[in-house]
C-alpha cells in the first residue's frame, strides 16, 4: 500500500492513534526510499518532537537525514511534515474564487470571516481535505500522507462540506440575508422581521447586521464555484491512487466506531485498504498465570528471609495480574470482531500497546515495524 498509491488517508475515532500511525507510515514509506510528505492538523508538540522539529509550520520542513541516522535507522527517501493551516488555507479558497479582487478584499477583512474561516463546523475536516487537494500534485512528493482531525463523530469527517455550506447556506442565515436585502432599513420591514432585528440590533448595532447580510452574500456568490470545487475534492478521493486506512483501538466501542466507520466508507463509494488496530495489550498467555506468579514470589520472599507479611502483596499482585488478563482478553475479543466483519479485502495490522508514549523517530519506525505483519 505504501508504495503504490499518492495518497494515504488515516481516519478514525478521536485519540485511537492517528497522528502517531499517519507518521509511522510517513517513517516507513520515507525509509523505503520515497518521498513523503506528512500533513497533520495535531498541533501537539510531541509529534514535533518525534520528528526531530522544534515545531511543526504552515508549510513543509524537512526531518534530517542525520536524525534518522543518529537512531540506526536507514532513510532511502525524504520525509517532510506540515500542519495544516485552516485559515490559510480558507484565504487561498477565497482569492482563488472571488470574481474579483474588491470582492476578495471585503470576505477577507470581514470580521464575522475570521469566524466562518476557523470556528465553523466542519471547516477544519474540509480545509483538509483542500489542502490535500493542493499538495497531491506536487511534483516534490510521491506520497502524502493525511492525519484526519479528531472528530467524536465519524460522520463529521465525510459531510464537512456539506455541513459547511449548509451552516453558512442556513436558513437563518438565509432569512437574514433576504430580510435586509428586501427592505431599505428598519423601518420599512415587516414588524415581525423589525422587531427580531431591532432587539439585535440593540446588542450589535446596525451597522453590525448589515455586515453581516453582506458577508453572507458574497460568500454564497463565492459558493457556486465551492460547491462545484467541494464536488471534485470528494471525487478525487475515490481515485485509485488514495488509500483510506482505518485506524481504531481495540476497546468495544471504538470497534463499534470503527465497524460504523467502515460502512459509511463504502455507502461514500471508498473502498478502506486497511485497518490497524493500535494498542493492543498483549494476549492471556503473555500475562502469565497470576497463581504461579503469586507461588514464585512467596517462595522468593521465603528465599530472601523475609519476615514481612507476604499476603497482602501477593493478592494486589495477583489482581493486578487479573486485570491484565482481562484486558487482553478484552483487546483479542475486540481484534477477533474487527477481522471477521470487515472481510478479506482488506489488510489487518495490530500494534502493541507500548509501555511509554511514541516519541521518538526510532519508536514510530518501531510502531510501523508491526505494518510489515499485515496480512489479508
Ligand atoms: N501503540 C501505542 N502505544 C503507546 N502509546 C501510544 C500508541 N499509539 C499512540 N500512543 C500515544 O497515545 C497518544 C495519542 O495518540 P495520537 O495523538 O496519535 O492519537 P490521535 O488519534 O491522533 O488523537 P486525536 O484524535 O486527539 O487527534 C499519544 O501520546 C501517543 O504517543
Ligand atoms: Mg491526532
């Protein structure tokens, strides 16, 4: 997958990975001697951190060769990353459709557009998507490699653009637009448009209002050429050169998400090419036996001449253990669902739960280590 597509597209439950698994597959395609790029929308600095960079920009920074190098690991490509800049990216959208320059102007100095441009719903999901739009073509990079934003709800991520034109096309927003475009003031409205407008006014001021009416109707111009552009981002991302991979945990209710995530896929027409399932905890057997464990301490405390009341230690012992089974248990029933309902087309990875977060190159080469292992 990582060799022969343009596009890779992790999506999945908020806080199961993806950031961590957008860039261990940057790593690995990078170290397989292509040339990556990592487009992420986490502000962490961790990630940052990882890749060797003081902070992540609005535009591409390259991670040194040497870092890869300093922590054994070979890089037969390149790797660069980039933050998504949701703003500039809208500006670029706007001077790109405005019908002329006066008009780019106005949207762009609107107050409410600083609003519209990073608070609305669904722009951040769709500015992802433009960005993506942007940068598949550029000759410099064979691979991008998107990090989706955390969304609590699947959906978000597929109707952004829906979602985006619906809330700016809403019909209150619509109802305002008409009203102060049909009446020349206050006074001549109908008294039931007048009186909602003059109690908001009384907290706005006029002039506010008919900002306002005017904002939302330049952008709704600006919006046949958006809505059409909206259709052909979409559209791209059913090429064959995109691979959608879904990433979940094994827990019951993201398994849940994820299963629900990989429907909406294929109702949108997207075939996923891949799943991995992160943080696994390791399986009954690797947890050992807590009775045998319990008996080996005692004797060890014995050995030791240990005078101490061994009871009370062995049985927290013995429950902690417990509750490691459990959870493997847990984790395996979870990974076991995963693989029988999403059949055999696609390829099925499983990543540890390590003991300290991924923070370094080294260990998100370690996390991608576990790619290799996929099988169908
Ligand atoms: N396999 C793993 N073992 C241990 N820690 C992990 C593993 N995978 C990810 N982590 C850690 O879990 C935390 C959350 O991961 P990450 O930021 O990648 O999730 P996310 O899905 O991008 O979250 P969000 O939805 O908030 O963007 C990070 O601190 C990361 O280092
Ligand atoms: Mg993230």
């Amino acid at each position: 997958m990582l060799d022969s597509h343009r596009v890779i597209v992790c999506v999945g439950s908020g806080g199961v990975g993806k950031t961590t698994t957008s860039a261990a597959l940057a790593v690995r395609a990078a170290q397989n001697g292509r040339r990556v790029l990592c487009l992420t929308i986490d502000p962490a600095k961790r990630l940052a951190q990882s890749l060797g960079l003081a902070e992540l920009r609005g535009s591409e920074q390259a991670v040194s060769r040497e870092l890869f190098a300093l922590q054994g690991l070979r890089c037969e490509g390149s790797l660069s990353a980039m933050m998504l800049d949701m703003k500039g990216t809208f500006d670029e959208l706007v001077t790109r459709n405005a019908s002329s320059p006066e008009q780019r102007d106005r949207i762009l100095q609107n107050r409410l557009y600083q609003y519209v441009s990073t608070s609305l719903a669904g722009t951040q999901e769709y500015m992802a998507m433009e960005k993506l739009h942007a940068v598949r073509l550029d000759p410099r990079f064979d691979l991008v490699v998107l990090d989706t934003p955390p969304t609590t709800n699947a959906l978000d991520f597929l109707e952004a653009p829906q979602r985006l034109v619906g809330a700016i096309d809403s019909p209150v927003m619509r109802w305002f637009v008409e009203t102060l475009e049909n009446s020349k003031g206050l006074s001549l409205m109908g008294r039931g448009a007048a009186f909602v407008l003059r109690g908001l006014a009384r907290f706005t001021g006029v002039e506010f209002l008919e900002n306002v009416g005017q904002f939302v109707t330049e952008l709704n111009d600006l919006f046949g050429g958006f809505r059409e552009r909206a259709k052909t981002v979409y559209e791209d991302l059913k090429g064959p050169d995109v691979a959608f991979v879904i990433v979940t945990s094994p827990s019951p209710l993201t398994v849940a998400e994820a299963l629900y995530f990989t429907r909406k896929l294929r109702d949108f027409g997207i075939e996923p090419k891949a799943m991995i399932v992160n943080r696994v905890h390791g399986t009954p057997e690797a947890c050992g036996d807590a009775q045998a464990a319990a008996a080996e301490l005692q004797t060890f405390l014995q050995a030791a001449g240990s005078s101490a009341d061994s009871s009370e230690l062995i049985s927290r012992m013995s429950e902690a253990l417990e509750d490691d089974v459990a959870l493997a248990r847990r984790d395996q029933a979870g990974v076991r669902r995963l693989k029988e309902s999403v059949g055999q087309d696609l390829s099925f990875a499983q990543v540890p739960a390590f003991e300290r977060d991924v923070h370094d190159l080294a260990a998100l080469a370690q996390v991608a280590a576990h790619f290799e292992r996929a099988g169908g």
